[in-house]
C-alpha cells in the first residue's frame, strides 16, 4: 500500500477545491456577512470585487475582534492564496505552518474555488470497493466503483495505519 504522501502526489488545489465559493462583496454590510456566515454554515467568507479579484477574507473572528460597518472595514486583507496547480501536499503545509483553516484558490487572478482543513482531511478518508477491492480516498463513498461498477453500497470504510 502506498504511503499518504506517496498516494497525495500529483494532486492539485483544483483538483480537491470547493466549487461555487460563497463570496461577498466589500461593501456588504456586517450583518449580511453574519447571516451569510450563518446561513452557509461557513467559517469565512472571501471579499471579492466584481471581477472575481480576492480583496480579503472576513472569518467569524473577525466579526467578533473587529469593528465596522461593511466587509471591507473588518476583512483580513493579507490573504494566502493557492493557484489551481499548487499540489494539495503544499497546501497542506500551508495551512499548518501558517495556522490557517481555508485558502482561496486563484486562476488567472480571479478566485475559482476555496480549500479548507476540511477539505484536506476528506482526502484522508478511505473507502475499499467489497466487490473488486478497488480502494477511493474522499470523505463518502463513489457512488459507482471506477474499476468495477460497483454501487455504493458495496464500499466500506479501509482503516489508515498510524503515521505519516
């Protein structure tokens, strides 16, 4: 069996992100943002201009430490960005050295996607076909085995040995 870095290489931010991304705009008022928060069930949310250009993130935290009246006075501006061809081994690094939870994913200057702790730990998670063996990483089951045509119901979810 492969090990996790072995079977991560060659995996890109584009290929693992989170696509639509909720996004507001910086003249959203800070109670849109809540709500969007809320509502979403998101943790932050990116500021985006009519473009698509990232301007900052406002995560809850900011919400809570910062006072103002619309995205843009609360938003965190320095923002850590992937592109769609950053391998996910260093986003993983990323996310961990800098001590954040999500990136915004950028494709020709223009955010396409978002990628979380959340999103990297799925990836983790491994399922063996019960028909074929056939093993698929991601947080649920394939609907159908790539390599048998199994249904769903056939997967069952693989232990992970301890370690890197």
């Amino acid at each position: 069996m492969a090990s996790r870095s072995e079977s991560a290489a060659g995996i890109t931010a584009g290929q693992v992100m989170t696509v639509p991304v909720i996004t507001v705009g910086p003249d959203a008022t800070v109670a849109q943002v809540a709500e969007t928060l809320t509502s979403a069930r998101i943790s932050a949310v990116p500021v985006v201009d009519a473009s698509g250009t990232v301007l900052g993130l406002v995560s809850e935290l900011d919400l809570l430490a910062r006072t103002g009246r619309t995205a843009r006075d609360v938003m965190t501006t320095a923002v850590i960005s992937v592109t769609t061809d950053t391998d996910i081994e260093q986003v993983r690094r990323i996310l961990v050295g800098s001590q954040i939870r999500r990136v915004p994913v950028i494709s020709s200057g223009r955010l396409v996607g978002i990628l979380s702790r959340h999103d990297l730990v799925g990836r983790m998670v491994e399922w063996a076909c019960g028909v074929c063996g056939e093993t698929v990483r991601g947080a649920h089951p394939p609907l159908v085995c790539p390599k048998c045509g199994g249904s769903e119901d056939r997967f069952a979810l693989q232990e992970q040995p301890p370690g890197p």
